[in-house]
C-alpha cells in the first residue's frame, strides 16, 4: 500500500511513498524503545547540545524545507520560511533553559534528602496535522528529546514529504538513530493503526494535534493503556473588539490572524466580536485589508492566500459560508470558488451572523471569518464564551487594566490583550474544553511527559520519628 501527496496549487500527485507494514512497524517500535533507554540516560547537556545542532541542521536546510511545505500543503512560501526559523529558535530555546529546569528539586523533609528527578517516560507518541508541518512536530520533540523521551511521528499522509524531511534533518544533525521516527500510513489505515500503536508496551505516552473528533478517539484509547496523553485539538477562537479599542490596529491584527496560513490554523481569529457601537467602523476598515490580500500560487513572493491543503476542505468551506448564507449571514467579500487550478477559495467575510450558524457551530479552518455585533462588553464576553472551543483568543481595547480583567474571564488557554494568539516557546500552549487539555511549550510542556520521582534517603537506621511511617 501507497501514500500518494497532492499539489494544493494544481491537483496533482507530488509524490508516492511506499507505507510502513506491520513487520516494520515492530522492527520501528523495538528500536525506538531502545533508543528510549540509552537516551533517558544521555547527560542533559548532550541532550542540550543535540538540540543546538537540530536548530543549525534547520536553518541550513530552510529554503529547501520551506518549499517542500509549501508544495506540500499550500501555505505562502514566506510563512513556511518562518515556520523554520520558529522551530530552530525554539530548539535553541530549550538547548539553553532545560539543563537548568531538569535539575532534581530539593524538599525540606526529616529524611536526610529528600528530592524530585523529573524522570522521562520513553517513547513518546506524536500525531500530527498537516497544517504547520513542522512547527507542530517540533513543538511536540524539542521539549520531549530536552527530557529524554523518544518520538515515533504518525504525521499527515498528506504531509509525508515533510515528515520524513524532518527525520533525515534530526539524523544530520547527528541525533541517535531513533530518536525520531516516522511511520507512514494512509488515511484509511490511520485509525487502525494509531490505536494498536497506542496500545504498545513500547509507548509510554502519546500527543496529539488535530480534531476533537480525533483527540476523542486518540484519549479513550490511551485512557485504556492508562497512558498520558496531551491534545492540542480544534479552536473557534474569539476576536473581541471593544468600544474603546484602536479600530486601525485592531483590524490590521484581525486580518492577519485570521488569514495566515490561509486561515489553516486552531489559533487564528474564527469569530471576530465588535460592540456595536464601532461595528461598522472596523467591518470597513477590515475589508480594506482583506481586499490587499493576495490570492495564488505560493510559491510566488507576494502571495498573500494560497490554496487550502485539500479539495475536500476546501469544499467543506464552501457549503458552510453556503448554509450560513441560507440562514441569514451576508457575504460582504469573498464567498467564491475562483475560477483557478488546484483548491482555492476566497478570502471571505460575513456579517449578520447569529448562534447555531455554521460558520459559528463548526470549526472553520480556512479563509472565512463572521462578524458578531453585541451590544456591550457583557454581551460580548457572553458570546465570545459561547462556544464549545476554548483554545485561543483576543480582546482590543484601550483600557488595559481593564483588558487584562477581560482576559481572566475568557474561556481560553491563551489571550492576548491587544495582540492575536501566538505560540511560544517561552509560554505554555493548549486548551480547554473541547480544545483538548495539557500544556506544550515552555517548562510546562517539557514536564507534560516525565515521571516527578520522589526519593526519600533516611539513615541507615531508618526514618526518624514515626511521621514517615504512618500509610497513605
């Protein structure tokens, strides 16, 4: 059995890669879990300098690896350029803190010494989206090499170029063998096969990002084997615009979150919520940057939009700006297929739209965003949380103190006060309710996937006094 990937751009097969059969799953999963054991016990500062060499290995590579993603999937070759040098930073982000934040943690017990050794768990698990196909893996690995966990990726099949594109930049970079490896599997054969890898001996955890619907399935499986897992899953992010709020900014902000990538992103602004007092003000000015955006092919500087990764979403796309326009939503820009090769559609914008709407019930996850108007900021926090997605978000105002008090308030992992959601390193990335739950990034996410070991040392002649002796 094949996996064939598509050029987003025309429709046409890139490329075939032969998939991973059983017999070489288990040769793949016995080696990983023996890279496993010699990499737990590698001193931190090579695991530190292994990382270096990643971010070096990347940035050599990047025009190569930028276009082979933007072939891949579609996104503008100038993002897939940053989408690398994201990646390498945050390599050399946790090549420099992890030494220091892997240090056993001292307690002030009666017991002679008495400490905490983060110790990692194995092999780490990594399923993965198409959508940042780098940068959702790296996100994943560089914390979880860091900590001494090994990574087997089941990636897209759509991105299969880049996954083992990564792979062949971990092994130049001079990583040991198995400490990241790929398993290609098409479609059909995922759900199968992801869970006899989950249930594994051999895998000690499993991270997923994706859809609820997938990190549903993923968890019930893993709550079986009793595994850890972090789901990093879909978002509705909310935009919220208030009264007081720097309508030029804020509409400049607007239309870059929601338009990177083509909008193929969890964290990019999918419902943007304006008091109603400014509505009409920012709807024009962020037309006005909708209608700079470039549609076409990304491989070409300057191109703003390119297509979306797959004909099958972008046709999901269209029947849902279709039925919301059905229900009453307005189309101001966009809402068309364009007349071009490969699965483009344009950038769109809807207004007078209400709950139980498409563009609203469902995760939109391409280049259309709807307008809610509320009638105060209490109407607004009421419909920004009015939503099964609690990933990212956004609310602009002039008043900061009263902006941070908003952001409490927000159903979300991350909010940015005057700003859009962005990863990083330096901060813990996921979500709540069905966003999924655990944290990547920052020490929080180098923790997610380690044993907390508490060792105990009393003296030869056991503990002193009987308060270490009493059950529970």
């Amino acid at each position: 059995m094949t996996v064939t990937t598509v050029d987003p751009t025309t429709g046409r097969p890139l490329a075939t890669y032969e998939e991973t059969t059983a017999e070489e799953l288990h040769g793949l999963l016995d080696r990983a879990h023996s890279a496993a054991k010699a990499w737990r016990h590698t001193p931190i500062t090579e695991r530190a300098n292994g990382l270096r060499r990643l971010a070096v290995a990347l940035r050599e590579r990047r025009e190569e690896l930028a276009s082979l993603a933007t072939t891949e999937m579609g996104k503008p070759l100038l993002e897939s350029r940053a989408e690398i040098d994201k990646c390498a930073r945050t390599c050399d982000w946790y090549a420099e803190h992890a030494p220091a934040l892997l240090e056993p943690e001292t307690v002030d017990t009666e017991a002679l010494r008495s400490v905490v050794v983060p110790v990692p768990l194995g092999v780490l698990l990594a399923i993965m989206p198409w959508n940042f196909p780098y940068w959702q893996v790296v996100r994943a690995l560089a914390p979880a090499l860091a900590a001494g966990n090994v990574m087997v990726l089941k990636h897209a099949p759509s991105t299969t170029g880049c996954a083992l594109a990564l792979a062949e930049v971990a092994d130049a970079a001079g990583l040991p063998s198995a400490t990241l490896s790929v398993l290609v599997v098409g479609a059909d054969r995922t759900a199968e096969v992801a869970a006899a890898v989950v249930g594994d001996d051999r895998v000690a955890a499993v991270t997923l990002t994706g859809s609820t619907r997938a990190g549903r399935s993923v968890a019930a499986i893993a709550g079986q084997a009793l595994k850890k897992t972090v789901l990093e899953l879909g978002g509705s992010d909310a935009f919220v615009v208030l009264g007081d709020a720097d309508l030029d900014a804020a509409a400049a902000w607007a239309a870059r979150s929601r338009f990177q990538n083509t909008g193929q992103s969890c964290i990019a602004a999918k419902r943007i919520v304006v008091e109603e007092q400014v509505a009409d003000a920012l709807t024009e000015k962020l037309l006005q940057h909708v209608r700079a955006l470039r549609l076409g092919d990304p491989i070409e500087e300057g191109v703003t939009v390119g297509p979306l990764a797959r004909e099958d979403l972008r046709d999901a796309l269209e029947r849902q700006v279709r039925e919301s326009v059905t229900q009453g939503a307005r189309i101001l820009i966009g809402g068309r297929v364009p007349d071009l090769p490969g699965f483009y559609y344009e950038p769109t914008v809807l207004d007078h739209v209400r709950p139980g709407m498409a563009v609203l019930e469902e995760e939109v996850f391409g280049p259309a965003v709807p307008l809610l108007r509320a009638r105060d900021r209490t109407e607004a926090l009421r419909l920004a949380n009015d939503s099964v997605y609690g990933l990212g978000s956004a609310v602009w105002t002039s008043d900061l103190p009263a902006g941070e008090e908003f952001a409490t308030r927000l159903e979300a992992g991350h909010t940015a006060v005057n700003g859009m959601t962005v990863s990083d390193p330096r901060l813990p990335f996921g979500g709540i309710k069905a966003s999924g739950y655990g944290r990547e990034l920052s020490h929080h996410g180098l923790f997610e996937f380690v044993n907390f070991h508490a060792v105990v040392v009393n003296a030869a002649d056991g503990p002193v006094g009987d308060r270490n002796t009493a059950s529970e």
